[in-house]
C-alpha cells in the first residue's frame, strides 16, 4: 500500500469533488473498512466563522462527497470541529451554517451537537499525558480527519498533523499554548495528539490552499488536487514539498521524525500521483524562521541560556498592522500568556510576556497581527 496518494481536482463541482476522491482513496483500500452500521467522524477543519471561498475551512462540497460515500457503505456519519472560540450549541451554529457545513446534512450527515468534553489519559505520550478533548469523538468506530492545506503562523503548515489540535475544545486551546510554549514540545504534544486518535484515513483539501498570513488572514491559492494517506504525518512531509518546506521548517514534522514515523524526505515516500505537478514555486509562506535548534546550539544550561538568546535575536513574533486593525479585542481576549493589553483602542504587546504562541495572529478577524520577523534573521537569510 502505498504512503500517500494525489489526484489532480481543479474546482469544487459535486461531481468532480466525487470522482477525486474514489481516485485518491482507491489504493489505499478505498472505504473497504467501512460496515455496514459503524459511526464514522468526520474532523474537518473549521477553524472560524468563514466562508468557503476565504479557503481557511475544509471546503464542504468535498465533504458532501465524502458524505455520500459513506452513506452508501452504510455508515452513520458525524462532522465536527471545535474552533477557537467557545464550544457550545450558538457557536457552533454559526460555524456550520457559515462554512457551509449544514449542506452536508441534505446527505445524510449529523453535525456534532454534542458539546460535552472528557478526559483522556495517554500514558504513551511524550509530552501530553492528559488532556481534554471534546466527548462527540467517543461515538466513533473510525475516524476520518479531513484537513486543509494551509500556511501557519507558527507551525509553518496546517495540514493533516495540525488539524487533530481541533479536538481540544476551542476556549482551552490558549491553555494549551501556554503549557507549551516552546514550538518543539508544542509539535510533540500535536503528534501525542495524532497518535492518541489514529485517524484511519487522513485526506488534504488542497484545491484551493491559503498562502501568506495563514491558517486565517491568508490568501487564497489554487495548488489543485487532494491527497491521502493513512499517516498525516507522511500526508504532511509530500504536502510539505508542494509548498517548499522541508522536514527541519516544520515543527510537526520534526516532532513525527523524533519518533520514526516518517523519513528523512519526501522523496523517500512511496507516493502515488504526480506530486511534482502540483508544487507552487512561488507559494507566498508565512515570514517565520523560528528553528527549533535554538535550544539546541550547545548542551546543558549554556545551550539552552544561549539559544534563548539566539531565539529572541532571530525569533519570530506577533506585530499588529495598526492601520488595518479595528480594536476588536480578540487578540486581548484569547492571549494565553496575558501579554496584550488594549492603548488607545488598539493592541499594546508585552515583549517580556510573549511566547510567541501566534493565538492573536492565527484568530485575528481582519489579518492585522502579522507574523513579523527581525531585520537581523531577515539579513542573515540573504
């Protein structure tokens, strides 16, 4: 069985999405573990309130097809996210109806309405040993994640690995943040995340992508394809390459080597389809460098002491673009490390208080937090 698989899809046509698909899951064994009666989740990413054309959300005409697949396997059908914001039935609401997820339900899809949360202990973790996760998930006998392709503020790409982050329901994701503010644990703490879950089947919305201030503010950019694979890891290393990442660029795909779950490249992946035709040369990213080898420049205390140094010379970090900004105050209200405050209408950012998390960045409604990266890194990259 192959690692990953691509088809080209080129529009968001019922019929086309359909036909993309039965061709990307065929050689990974199609729906064949699908009974007849099973429960079978949908995670999609629907991150925000927006609509499909912002590219932020798992377009739902794709869904939709993947709807009527299932419902034909016999398969009773759930969709559900938990977006950053609250995790209740008004939300939600919006949510689905914005994205245009209730669609999905002249399929024959249920949109989660169940906004319980529990916990799980995960004794295999690395670093995220407990954690609360959104309940509706327990139904499941098999759970499909259904990712966007997308740039990302501080983990470089939101794809397959990022999109499980999506279990944690949406006003604790900041705690999330400020538990682990250091990238690498953040990484390790999204793959404990994907290994806890096991998603059976992870398939990328990559027709149309987001480029530039993503997974929200961004732009977007037609790459035309989908992908799958039984790993979002190995998903995550091909997709990487069709935006011009590497294996080191992407905290989740490091975190995913440490563990032997991909190679080193994505040439190195058994891959189905013509991933070359569907790279973007000029794929705008999001302007952060951040290396995860700061802490890493020498062993023990000096290491860590001179990579807090090196981090806070060439780290990216969060910077508000006053002009497009409307003092909404989400920045303020979801900072997990408290380092906002609001001056004259606008968001004040405590340089000594940031972990540089990118919460105001990735959930600002107009794109004004940008991701600002200092003139040192940006010269020494020259």
């Amino acid at each position: 069985m192959p690692d990953v698989v691509f088809r080209e899809c080129r529009s968001y046509e019922l019929s086309t999405c359909r036909e993309a698909l039965e061709q990307v899951l065929a050689p990974l064994g199609g729906l064949d573990f699908v009974k007849e009666g099973m429960c079978v989740v949908i995670k999609a990413n629907l991150v925000s309130h927006m609509k499909p054309e912002k590219a932020a959300t798992t377009h739902p005409t794709l869904i939709c097809a993947l709807v009527q697949m299932l419902r034909e396997k016999g398969a009773r059908v759930i969709i559900g996210d938990s977006p950053g914001s609250l995790y209740n039935a008004a939300a939600l609401s919006t949510v689905y109806r914005t994205t245009g997820m209730t669609e999905t339900e002249r399929y024959g899809a249920e949109l989660n309405r169940d906004f319980s949360q529990t916990t799980a202990k995960n004794p295999a973790g690395k670093v995220c040993r407990s954690f609360q996760y959104t309940a509706y998930l327990d139904k499941a006998d098999a759970i499909i994640n259904f990712c966007k392709l997308k740039s990302h503020g501080m983990m470089a790409m939101s794809n397959g690995a990022k999109n499980l982050f999506g279990v944690i329901p949406g006003t604790m994701k900041p705690e999330y943040h400020y538990k682990y503010p250091d990238g690498a644990d953040f990484a390790r703490m999204i793959v404990d995340l994907d290994e806890y879950f096991k998603p059976v089947l992870t398939i990328s919305d990559a027709v149309i992508g987001m480029e530039g201030n993503g997974p929200t503010a961004g732009s977007p950019r037609e790459i035309g394809c989908v992908a799958a694979s039984n790993s979002p890891h190995k998903l995550d290393l091909a997709c990487a390459k069709i935006l011009g990442l590497t294996k080191n660029e992407v905290p989740t795909l490091q975190a995913a080597f440490e563990r032997g779950l991909i190679p080193e490249t994505a040439e190195e992946l058994d891959i189905v389809g013509d991933l070359a035709s569907f790279i973007v040369p000029d794929f705008v990213q999001v302007d952060n460098k951040n290396s995860l080898m700061f802490n890493n420049v020498l062993k023990g205390r000096n290491g860590k002491l001179l990579g807090k140094v090196v981090f806070d010379l060439l780290g990216s970090e969060p910077k508000v673009k006053k002009s497009e900004c409307i003092g909404c105050k989400k920045c303020y209200e979801i900072c997990p490390a408290k380092a906002i405050t609001m001056k004259k209408g606008k968001p004040k950012i405590d340089r000594d208080k940031c972990i540089r998390c990118f919460c105001c960045q990735e959930f600002c409604p107009k794109g004004a937090m940008k991701v600002h990266r200092p003139i040192i890194a940006r010269m020494l990259n020259r």
